[in-house]
C-alpha cells in the first residue's frame, strides 16, 4: 500500500490530482449543490475554453518563449468569425475553419518575427497583442457580433446529461497535443530545443524552424480557444480574450511545465486547468465576500502548487 | 452575401463621393470662394472611458449635435483601452489639437481630476458624462445615471414583479468603480424596506468580463437555482449573460432585472425570460452633453452655481439624464420615452443650470 501510494507520489501531477479529490470532497460536504448535474456542466463548460488557452500558452513555454498575444490573438479571431458569419453571410463551415488559418496565421507571424529579428518572444508578442487588439477595436468599434448561427450556438450550450457538447473539442486537442509531443518528430524537437537550445541545433534541429512552429500551433489553439468562447457566449464579443493572460500562464506552469523550456505536461495542464475551474466554481458556492475573492483565490492557487513542491521535495523529485 | 457587397460597394462610393465632394470645398474653401457658416467654432471631444458597447450612442449623438446645434466639430474618441494614462493622454493630445471642450467618462473618477484641473487652468470646459468624477472636481458638472436611484428603483421592480417575497441576487460589475458600493448600497436599501419579505441572497461581483461573468453567474444558478426567487443585475455585462443563462435554462420562474438596452437583453424581455431593464440614456447624455459644452466653451455662458443640482456622494453638482423601466409594455417605445427625456433636459438646460449673456 504504502509503495501504491509512494509511486502515486512520484508522478509529477499527484498533488494537483490529490489538491482537487480534497477540493471537491470538501465543496461536495459544503454545498449539496456541488455534485449536480447542472454545476457539473457548469464546470465542464468553464474547463474548455480555458484548457486550450492553457495549452496555447504551454507550447511555447516548451521552446523557452512565450506568448503574449495570446488572448488579444484569440479576441482577433473571436471577432474575425463573427464578422464573418454575420456580416458576409459566410457558412459556418467555412468561417471557423478560416478564422482558425487567421489564428494560425498571425501565430506564424509571430515566431517568424521573433525568428528573423532576434528579439525576444515576448517583446514581439507584447507587441503584436496591441496590434491584434487594436484591429478587433477598429472592426468592432467594440461593438460585439451578435447574430450567430444557431447551430454553433447550441454547440456551445447542449449537452447531453453533464456533458457539454463543447467539451469535444478539448478532448480531441488534448490527445493530439499529447500525441504530438510524445509520439512525433516536431513534437520531440520542440522539447528538444526548450530544454538545451545549443545541443539541439549540434544534433542538426532546425532551430528556428521549431520556434515558428511552437508560436504557430499557440496561434491556432488561441483560434480554437476564441471559436469555442463564441460558441459558449453565443456572440462574438471583442472583450474575448481580454483575461486569458493570467490563466495562460498559471494552468502551465501549475501543471509543471518549465518556464526555461523543454519540460511541459498535457496531463499536468489538464488538471491544472480542473483545479482552477473548481476553485472558481467554489467561490460561488461557498459565497465568498466578493471583495475577498481575489485574495482567497490567489492563496487557493498558491496552496496547490505549494502542495505540489512540497511532494516533490519529499520524494526526492524535485 | 451578396446584399453584404452591395452594401459595402454603396458605402465605397458614398465615401468615394464624400471624399471628393469634402476635397473640393475645403479647396473652394481654401482659397475664399465658400465660407460655410456654422454657428459655433468650438471643437468638442467626447471621450468614453474605453471600448465599450454603452457608449456607442455616443457617435450618433455626436454626429446629431454637430448638426442640430451648428458646432464646427463634435468627435467621439475612444481610448485604446479602459486606462487612465490613455485616456489622459488622449484628452491632452486633442487638446494640443486644438479641441475647445471636452465630454469625458471618468472611468478613475478621482485620477482624472488633475486632468480636468489641466483642462479648466487652460480655459477649457470639461464635464463629466455618464459617471462622476470626485469632488473636489473641475468638472462643470456630472450629467449621468443616478447608479444609486436607478438601481434602487430596479430592485424595487424586481421585488414587484416577485411579488414582493423570496430571495435574491445582486450581479453587481467591478469591485474597484465606486459606483459598484453605491449600488450595492441602493440593492439593500430597497431589500431592507420589505421588512424581511425579501432577503439578499448574495451578491456576485466583479463579473464585468464576458468569459468570468458566464463562468460565475451560470456557477450560481447551478448551485442555488431552486433558492432564487429573483435577480438584479447592475453591470451591462452580467446584464447581458444572465439574460442568455435564463433563456439556456428556459426558466421563466426566475424574475429578473438588467441594466441597458442590449439586443441580447430586449430580446430575452419579449420572450419572457427577463421582467425587465432600466435604461440608461446614453445617447441623451453625449448629445445635451456636447450642447452645454459648446455654450461653455464660446464663453457665453457660465455654470449657475445656486442651481438645483442633485447633490450625490460623488458630486455636488449631479443632473440626473434620466430612467426609465423597460418591459414587455413599452419594447418598443421606450426609444421614444427617453428622446423625450432628452429633449426636456437639454430645453431646459440653460435656464436651469447656466447663466448666460
């Protein structure tokens, strides 16, 4: 039993796993209303966009960069669909898959920037994300997309018993991703440059080749993520995106992805990305003061990944 | 699709046509051969707080001011984002522009004082449109929604349309604007009136992003559905998302009141989901507000200081631009109600609150 519970401890994620079985049990003790099954969908639902913001972000944490332009990236494509399928008359069955080639797009803008120039991922994202938000202004003058098909509107709100619909999207993402960063060449190499850039270009990795990928498929799973929030709000807003930078960075790097590059965790992403849903599902249920939301949130965070180090250190895997 | 390129080819060659027709008189114009008389050359900016759907009746207003009143220029500019640096920086750079005069949404209602203070030292007249700034202030006056009124009185619908028992929910917008406390004030007032018929459940706050206000209001419905009676929300887009939650939910037992007029709210009112809205007036405020203005700014008229102003916590110097309740009897002419409500404030303006040569 206890070498069960030893080798539990070894896996990196453990404490994030052992943080949300305590979590639920307590909210589930707190609040009947926990485990029903509307507040299960509630939950599930919040979990999609989020999680592929979270991997958006973890691809390029992988290489060693980062991407800032994230969320203003994800508002572009958001409003670029809408505007599309309301105001062009364009199928849905065109549109989405052109928003996310735009998504895609200005992800590959993006690493061949930093490719070409030299400077640094994130003064070049930070950069773009002003440029991508200012072009979603200057469409929108803020003003959201409203009329959207309707088939993509039940798609983010249908479910069948907890199950939302809109959780088949992250569940394809995320066994591809872990597909391809285990099992694929690129995927290999982009770990491979994350971890030690000099060794990998020695053994004849392309370096910046694998850079433009990492920021490309962070510009297509930002798209994704954007189609999904429009789906889930059933308008294109410009707001979209607008508080994805936070969680971009927290779900990864709670998760155990290395902000040097070359380690990163689906799994660990994945249930960084539960946590955080349940942690904020709690504050509601728990009717926490609104003015001490934030505070209780942040030390909730800081606590799991606290847990997590602290079994790390324990079992001599830090 | 193709109505949408019939569309935009009409709009090309409208602006084609404007184009040219602008470039010959401002040529003609140039050299003396036309002088087109306006009745003002003040130049006035109204400046929201940043991108936001609210003040969008802004530009039109402005466009109908510019027209109505004879001013040589009424532009609406928007920060890049809702900063305050930005949106100080904007009103500096057109000032420097030469604008005379200055609508301004304080979205700091206290960090945009020095602005203002910047503004009066240099002979231009600002006020503060839809919200607030704090006093001390140089702001002329405050023309806007009384948070505090308006919220009260939709409580009090709201408890109406519950038939004045049960439980309910404040959906309240960010934490940091002053005027997310004088509604929550204004949300218990009216809960503590019915003598422990109503109760306030909880309020829900900070939910004025679209992603965190889905996440939390659906949250709350899942948990305590059963024990909601009714729900009041006092930010635009909670307002908006607890419409769409109720109509995903297809419950009608919960009453509920917004805030503003967004197609996603009115449409939830017609079906039935959502009892009602309190309107706001943004249009009459950037429209009155550019009027007064351009009086300000020609010098002709100064602020009456023994007017009638509503005195509120934020300001001495308050005119309330007016609310009103929409509901499925006046859908579809609430849009006449508050042009009437505007065309009263802005006759009776000069009279009331200036003093004119």
């Amino acid at each position: 039993m206890n070498s069960l519970l030893r080798r539990f401890l070894m896996v990196e994620w453990s404490g994030i796993l052992a943080a949300i079985i305590l979590g639920s049990a307590l909210l589930a003790w707190l609040s009947p209303a926990f485990l029903t099954e509307f507040n299960i969908y509630v939950m599930l639902r919040s979990f999609c966009v989020a999680l592929l913001v979270g991997f958006a972000q973890m691809v390029t944490l992988a290489v060693g960069q980062m991407n800032i332009s994230v969320g203003a990236l994800g508002g572009l494509v958001a409003v670029l669909a809408g505007g599309m399928m309301e105001k062009l008359g364009v199928p849905m069955i065109l549109a989405i898959p052109a928003a996310i080639a735009i998504g895609a797009l200005c992800g590959l803008l993006n690493g061949v920037l930093t490719e070409r120039t030299g400077i640094n991922g994130f003064i070049i994202t930070l950069a773009t994300a002003s440029a991508f938000t200012g072009i979603n202004l200057g469409i929108t003058q803020s003003i959201p997309f409203y009329n959207m098909p309707p088939g993509l509107v039940a798609f983010g709100s249908d479910r069948f018993f907890a199950f939302p619909y809109l959780m088949i999207a992250p569940i394809i993402a995320t066994i591809l991703l872990g597909l391809f960063l285990s099992r694929t060449v690129p995927g290999r190499h982009l770990l491979a440059v994350g971890g030690n850039p000099h060794a990998a270009e020695l053994s004849g990795i392309s370096r910046g080749r694998i850079t433009i990928l990492a920021h490309t498929l962070s510009g297509t799973l930002a798209a994704c993520a954007a189609i999904l929030a429009v789906a889930q709000l059933g308008s294109a807003q410009p707001t979209i995106g607008s508080d994805w930078l936070l969680l971009s960075f927290a779900a990864p790097i709670i998760g155990g992805a290395a902000l040097t590059g070359g380690h990163v965790s689906v799994l660990g992403t994945t249930l960084a990305v539960i946590l955080i849903a349940l942690i904020e599902n709690g504050m509601v249920l728990a009717k926490v003061d609104p003015y001490w939301v934030q505070f209780v949130l942040g030390a909730l965070i800081l606590a799991a990944v606290w847990l997590n180090r602290w079994r790390a250190v324990k079992t001599g895997t830090d | 699709m193709v109505l949408a390129r019939e569309e935009f080819m009409k709009l090309l060659c409208d602006a084609i046509r404007g184009l040219a027709a602008s470039s010959i008189l401002a040529g003609l114009a140039t050299f003396g051969v036309v002088g087109l008389a306006q009745a003002s050359d003040n130049k006035i900016a109204l400046i929201p707080g940043g991108p936001h759907p609210y003040f969008a009746p802004w530009e039109q207003a402005a466009a109908d001011a510019k027209k109505d009143f004879g001013i040589a220029a009424v532009d609406f500019k928007v920060p890049q984002e809702w900063k305050l640096n930005l949106q100080t920086e904007l009103v500096e750079s057109l000032a420097a522009q030469g604008y005379t005069a200055f609508g301004i949404f304080p979205g700091d209602a206290v960090g945009i004082n020095s602005t203002m203070t910047e503004l009066k030292d240099s002979s231009i007249p600002s006020a503060a449109l839809a919200g607030c700034a704090q006093d001390p202030t140089d702001a002329a006056f405050c023309l806007g929604t009384d948070v505090y009124n308006s919220a009260y009185l939709g409580t009090k619908e709201l408890i109406k349309a519950m038939g004045g028992k049960g439980a309910i929910v404040h959906l309240a917008g960010l934490l940091v604007d002053p005027n997310t406390t004088l509604r929550v004030k204004a949300v218990e007032t009216a809960v503590g009136e019915t003598n422990g018929e109503v109760t306030l459940l909880q309020t829900v706050a900070d939910t004025d992003a679209q992603e965190a206000a889905d996440q939390k209001i659906n949250a709350l419905l899942a948990a305590q559905k059963d024990e909601i009676g009714g729900m009041i929300a006092t930010g635009y887009i909670p307002s908006v998302v607890a419409s769409k939650s109720l109509r995903t939910l297809g419950d009608k037992r919960i009453k509920f009141i917004g805030i503003d007029d967004d197609p996603i709210v009115l449409e939830a009112i017609k079906d039935g989901f959502v009892a009602g809205t309190m309107a706001q007036n943004p249009y009459g405020q950037g429209y009155i507000g550019a009027y007064v203005l351009d009086l300000l700014a020609g010098g002709g008229c100064t602020i009456k200081e023994d007017a009638t102003w509503i005195e509120t916590p934020q300001t001495k110097r308050f005119i309330d631009s007016g609310t009103l309740v929409i509901n499925a009897d006046n859908l579809t002419t609430y849009k006449d109600d508050l042009k009437k409500v505007t065309t009263d404030i802005q006759s009776s303006f000069k009279d009331k609150y200036l003093t004119c040569k």
